[in-house]
C-alpha cells in the first residue's frame, strides 16, 4: 500500500527542514538561456551544464544569434557534456521553431514547449515553474528514486506515473518547492549509490530502509 497524503506531509516536512534552501541549480538569466540549460543538462549534471553555459551565451546571447550558428561550432562549443551532437541539433532547431512559431518567446504551455527538439515532459516542467511559476513537478532521476524508496510511488512506475502520484497526494501550492526538495534530497542524501540512510531521519517512514537496509543490519 502506497502512502498516503498525511504521511507524506510529514515526510516532506522533514526534507524541508533538511533542505529549506533548495531550488534550482542551472544559472540562467532569460527564459530562453533556462531553456536551452535544461534540454542540455539530460544525463548531464546540472555542474557540467553551468561550466559551458557561460561561454555559449558570450558567444550566442540572443536566440537569433543561436538559430544562424553553425552546427559543427555549435558542436565544438558543447563537447564536453554528454549527447553534444543530438542536443546541438536540438537547440539550434528550438532557437528557429521560437522565433518562426513563437515570435521569439518561450511559449507557456506543456503543448508548447513539447513542440519544440529536445524538449520532454520533464523539461516542460522544469520551464513552467521557473519561469512563469506554473504549478509543476518534474520528475528526474532522483525525483524518481526518491518517490519509489519513499513508497510514493510503486517500484515499476514511470515518469508519468510517478508525477501523477506526486500531483495527487501534494497541494498545489507546494508542488514547485517539493520538486526541488526532493530533487536536493536524493541528489545530496538519498543517492542512487550509498544512500546516507544510517543517518537518515525518514527510516521510520522509508520502505527502500525497511525492506533493504535493515534486514542487512539485522543480520
């Protein structure tokens, strides 16, 4: 049985209080420099994002300066982080799909910005809250193995599912702020490898700790 809502505000106050900083760790200064920060940071760390943002902003500021690029420099400029090729085809297609369809703004809606190369429902997310303050969760990595070992969500669930199950069992108001929570919890404590649960606070309310971790000591 998965838990449910009071549990789990209990168990989101707790990372609250662990985390009460937490928020967004890609540097972006426009809507459109976020975006192209998130499309880029898929199975790349948000770090290896920011240390190449800086330099391909010096060197494409503007949307239109990105959409005339050419895509082998565009490629070089990129190489550093993982699926450089496929996320410099993507960008350079997304900084023309704003500026044809778009009048050269980031649009405000998922089936918007879903339209656009490189863009999922995660990114979307990511977008919508930051931006514009559109109510949202993104489910990442960690956001994903948090919500399995917390029992939120069931063990085989997809991204999809598991954003359902956050959606329903928190209030609104709080999904932007419980995404980065989660987010910093599972990234800086709840790690995929070695999780910190010796010193976790949640053990009681953790079935990942239950099922895995406490049988081992037990023996």
């Amino acid at each position: 049985m998965r838990i449910g809502k009071q549990r789990l505000a209990k168990v989101l106050t707790i990372i609250g209080q662990m985390f009460p900083e937490a928020k967004g760790e890609l540097e972006w200064d426009t809507p459109f420099h976020l975006l192209i920060a998130v499309i880029l940071s898929a199975q790349t760390t948000d770090k290896a994002v920011n240390k190449i943002t800086p330099m391909l902003w010096a060197k494409y500021p503007q949307i239109e300066d990105l959409a005339q690029a050419n895509l082998v420099d565009l490629e070089n400029s990129l190489r550093t982080i993982g699926l450089y090729k496929n996320k410099a085809k993507n960008i350079l297609k997304t900084a023309n799909l704003i500026l044809d369809k778009f009048n050269g703004q980031v649009p405000k809606t998922h089936a918007e910005l879903e339209s656009l190369p490189g863009v999922g429902r995660k990114t979307a997310n990511v977008v919508l809250a930051e931006v514009y303050g559109i109510p949202s969760i993104a489910v990442d990595t960690h956001v994903s193995r948090v919500s399995k070992r917390l029992n939120i969500s069931a063990p085989d669930a997809d991204v999809a599912e598991i954003e359902r199950d956050l959606m329903a069992k928190i209030p609104k108001k709080d999904w932007i702020i419980t995404h980065h929570r989660l987010i910093f919890f599972g990234r800086y404590h709840c790690l995929a490898k070695n999780p910190k649960c010796s010193i976790c606070p949640l053990q009681k309310y953790c079935k990942y700790y239950k099922d895995t971790i406490a049988p081992q000591k037990a023996k």
